[in-house]
C-alpha cells in the first residue's frame, strides 16, 4: 500500500500539509500511517520551491535512515547531484534557489546535506516496481518494454520522458506523448510535466499538479486510486502548465 506524492521542489510546507490530509501522524520528525501506508517520493523534490534543503533532509530520513518511504529520482536530482559532484552545471531552470540555500548554510551543515543527497541519490533506483509488477513508479514514467532494464535509454527517459531531441520555441526539449501508447498493465504513476489536475490515460496517472506554480501538490493512493491534493502557497503561474491535445 502505497502513497506516491508529486513533485515537490521544495514545498516543503505543503509537502508536510498534504501528509497530514492522507492521514499520517507525525513521530519524532517521522510521518506514520495507521493503515501502514508507504509514501513514495516521485523524484525533483528540490529546486524552485522555498525549502529544498528541508525537503532533502525530511526525505533523506525517511528514506536511508528509517526506510519508511521511497523515492526515484528526478531530473532536476540528477541535476543537483551533478552539482555536487563538481560538473559543470549551470545554476538555472530552478537550482539556483537551491544553491542559495546551500550557501547560506554553515560549512558543516552544507557538507551534510550534501553527502545526505548523494546518499540518497545514489543508493535509490531509477525507478520502482512494487506490488508484484502491478504499479511501476517513475519520474518522468517509462515504456512498458523498458520496465525491467536499466540502460542509458532508461535512464535519460525516466529523468526526461520521451523526448526527441529537438527543441521546442521556448528551449524546453520536445517530448512526445508516451501515455497514449501505454497498454493494460501495469499501473504507471509519474510526475515532471505539470497540469492542472491529475491526468489519467490508459492506466497511467500524472501527478505533478505544479505546486511550485501555484498549483497543487497531489498524492495517489495505491491501490485504492484515490487523490488527495493541498493548495499551493507559491504565485500562480499559468504558462508552466501543459495542456495535452486529445
């Protein structure tokens, strides 16, 4: 039994809200479900949002320390990895606001909220596969065929979705619908573009409701296939938001 909760880029607030509205009763810093219900992090829990830091800390304990919840990277992760690592990356597209937070914070502290990342980053899988095959949880979401590998054609989709390489007018890479495609089983829950409301197609839910627009953060509740959703204290920004031609 499962929870999967949306990109939160560091709403950690609304992160914190939308776990109490699910049910869970918070235990020394820890959130627990009565029913026994797992929360699953669908990856870009940093960037943009107010508190990434807090965001990696609270998922860093859940996750390594207590084994909890889950979590599968993002793209703006692997970016943040990549930060950390000493690549060169470039402080835009929301890491910036990350990178300030980090700067602000005492040496020590910033060298353990580091490592932590890199923990967590390093020791989760690109994506999971739970409840005997039947849900598969990815960032991006992934192919029915790629389900059960792990490649470096796995890896750019689950961060990226199915892009094409080309870029559309505004810079961000085009990327095709693979929804419309997905057949039958399994159930496929993923994040990264975001909309309005929750879009169910062909067994696959998109929960990135956009809470670090303005949206709303959203969690999925597995298998009951239930939302739950809190509003967001960020600035309503409609443009950030996809609309699917179907």
């Amino acid at each position: 039994m499962y929870d999967c909760i949306g990109d939160v880029h560091g709403c950690y607030d609304e992160c914190l809200q939308l776990l109490e509205k699910m049910g869970y009763q918070m235990k020394d810093g820890t959130p627990l479900h009565p029913e026994g219900y797992i929360p699953v992090f669908l990856g870009d829990i940093t960037d943009r949002g107010p508190k990434s830091v807090e965001m990696i800390e609270f998922v860093w304990k859940l996750v390594i320390e207590k084994k909890m919840a889950l979590y599968v990277p993002g793209n703006h992760c692997n970016k943040l990895y990549r930060y950390f690592l000493g690549n060169k990356v470039h402080a835009t597209h929301g890491l910036e606001t990350t990178v300030a937070e980090l700067e602000a914070l005492n040496p020590k502290v910033r060298k353990r909220v580091r490592q932590r990342f890199m923990q967590l980053y390093e020791e989760s899988p690109l994506y999971l596969v739970l409840d005997g095959g039947n849900l598969v949880v990815a960032h991006a979401g992934i192919k029915k065929e790629l389900i059960g590998l792990n490649n470096k054609k796995v890896r750019t989709f689950v961060l990226y979705g199915d892009i094409t390489g080309k870029a559309l007018p505004d810079g961000r890479p085009e990327r095709l619908d693979w929804a419309l495609w997905h057949k039958g089983d399994p159930l496929i829950v993923y994040g990264h573009t975001p909309v309005l409301e929750p879009r169910i197609k062909n067994n696959t839910y998109n929960i990135d409701t956009g809470a670090v627009f303005g949206g709303k953060l959203t969690g999925f509740r597995y298998p009951k296939k239930v939302f739950f959703q809190v509003d967001s204290s960020m600035p309503f920004v409609p443009e950030k938001f996809h609309t699917y031609s179907e």
